[in-house]
C-alpha cells in the first residue's frame, strides 16, 4: 500500500492512499523526538517555537510533529521528501546521486527538506525576509523531517522503497518490514516495558541522554562545519543502520520475533534520541 502511495504521489490520490501506513516514524515516534527535542531548547529558541506554533497546540510542538504525515495529500509535492533511496542496495549515501525524487528532479528527498526549511526559518528574524514563507509550516517539516531522517529505512533501497514491498510478520500480524521500523518496534516496546504510556518511554531516553550517552550527545549536536544543520552526516549514519539492523538476516515472509526486536530495539532508541537532540540542536542554531 506505502509502496503504491510512494510510486503514485505526484499522479493521483488514490483511495488506498487515504489510509495509508504511518511514512516515517508513527506518531509514537515523531511525538518523541519532538518531546525530547523542546525540552532542550535555549530561551530564545524556545520563544521562536512558542511565537510560531499555532495557539491551539498550546505551546506543545510533540502535538504536531505528525502534521507533515496528514498534508501528505494536499500538499501533493511533499512525500517525495519525507525518504531517501540508495540504487543498487548501497549501503552509503551521497547527496549528489541520492537526493532526487523519482522523476530525477535534484535536492528534492528528505535531506534537501531539511536544508530548505532550515534555510527558511534562518529569516526568522529578519523583517523583510520572513513574510516570503509561512514559518510555522517550516518549523513542523523541519521538526517532522529531521525525525524521519533518523528512521534507519527512511534512508533505504530503491529496489524495495526502503522495506515498504518487503512482507515479513511481527510475530503474528502480517505487515511490511518499514512499518516495523516505523510502528512496530516502538509499539511492542512501550507495551512489554512502559505500561504502554508514551511518557514512560521519553522519561527513559531522557534519562539516558543525560546518563549512559552523556559522553556522546556533543557529538551529535555538532555539525562538521559551519553548517546549521547536517543532514548528510545522519543519513549516511541511516543507511548504515538500515544495512546493519534493518535489512540485516530479513527476507520475504521472513517472522520477526523476540530475536529481531531486542537486538533492534537499542537502535531504535538510539535514533529517537539522536533525533530529538539534533532537532533542538537545529534549532538553536537557527534561532541563536
Ligand atoms: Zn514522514
């Protein structure tokens, strides 16, 4: 069905297409990583984020980081930016060969969004700049975007549009292997270990980020360069994971079960909380 709304996109929106599987982490997963990502905001980024954020999300912008996934359809040039395929299985990612969409047309893939939008919210604070864009637009593609990039299949194959035609089951419910990444994992997880309540599982990655990963976190936020934000750096680090976790030992109707998911299940919250501290390391950056 994914695959379907993946190929069809710019043509017609079709019925399936209306109910479509989660693109990108499932609202679980993006809602976390916004969470984790407004909770390390400078003052004056966090008064950006409140200024832009329309009034009825009370200042909460974990409640709308799926919006990018709802205005799939609208905005009938947007899905094309929410992935990035490698040709041939490559296990690495580069921006010249990779960031297209399916009609070749350059820049337009996940990387190239969150260049677009952190360039546009980079007016932010310039008066005759600014009203060119609709910021708070900006703001949630971004927030929704630099989450998809950490999805380890949303930088994935061409050949199987990042897991979306690979059948597999977790354990007994039929599904594709992208779904798993996006839903499955992080699901299963809350349920076996976090009462199934969503806050208990950001109290833990928070708790990690500030204990066991505290040495790595600068490393993260940090870009090579001068850059505001790097989104080559995360996708390469995508496609390796999707090569090494993902893919790895998975074939059609392959069964994923306890094996897959707590040998997985580290990246996933690796990932959730990477997205979340480069998401607000971004924004620091952009809004000083
Ligand atoms: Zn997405």
């Amino acid at each position: 069905m994914m695959s379907f709304c993946r190929v069809q996109i710019l043509v017609l929106v079709s019925l399936t297409c209306l109910f479509p599987a989660t693109h990108g982490w499932g609202i679980d997963g993006h809602f976390i990583i916004c969470r984790i990502a407004q909770a390390r905001l400078s003052n004056a980024s966090a008064d950006a984020v409140k200024q832009l954020l329309p009034d009825y999300a009370e200042n909460d912008l974990g409640s709308l980081c799926s919006w990018a996934d709802r205005v799939k359809f609208r905005y009938h040039w947007s899905p094309a930016l929410h992935f990035i395929d490698t040709p041939e299985k490559l296990c690495t990612y580069q921006y010249s060969r990779d960031c297209k969409d399916a009609n070749g047309e350059k820049d337009r893939c996940l990387a190239g969004a969150i260049n677009n939008y952190t360039n546009q919210l980079l007016t932010y604070s310039s008066e005759s700049t600014k009203a060119k864009y609709n910021l708070t637009e900006a703001l949630l593609f971004l927030s929704h975007f630099i989450g998809d990039i950490h999805q380890p299949l949303h930088v994935g194959f061409t050949e199987d549009k990042g897991g979306n035609t690979i059948d597999v089951h977790w354990y007994t419910r039929k599904t594709v292997l992208h779904h798993v990444w996006d839903v499955s994992i992080i699901d299963t997880s809350e349920e076996r270990y976090y009462n199934s309540n969503v806050e208990n599982l950001i109290d833990t990655i928070q708790q990690n980020i500030t204990g066991v990963w505290a040495d790595q976190v600068k490393k993260w936020e940090n870009c090579n360069s001068t850059e505001t934000t790097c989104p080559n750096i995360y996708a390469s680090e995508g496609i390796k994971a999707a090569c090494e976790w993902a893919y790895k030992g998975v074939t059609e109707d392959s069964v994923l079960k306890d094996a897959y998911f707590i040998s997985r299940l580290p990246i996933v919250n690796l990932r959730l909380a990477q997205g979340g501290v480069r998401l607000a390391a971004t924004l620091n950056r952009i809004f000083g």
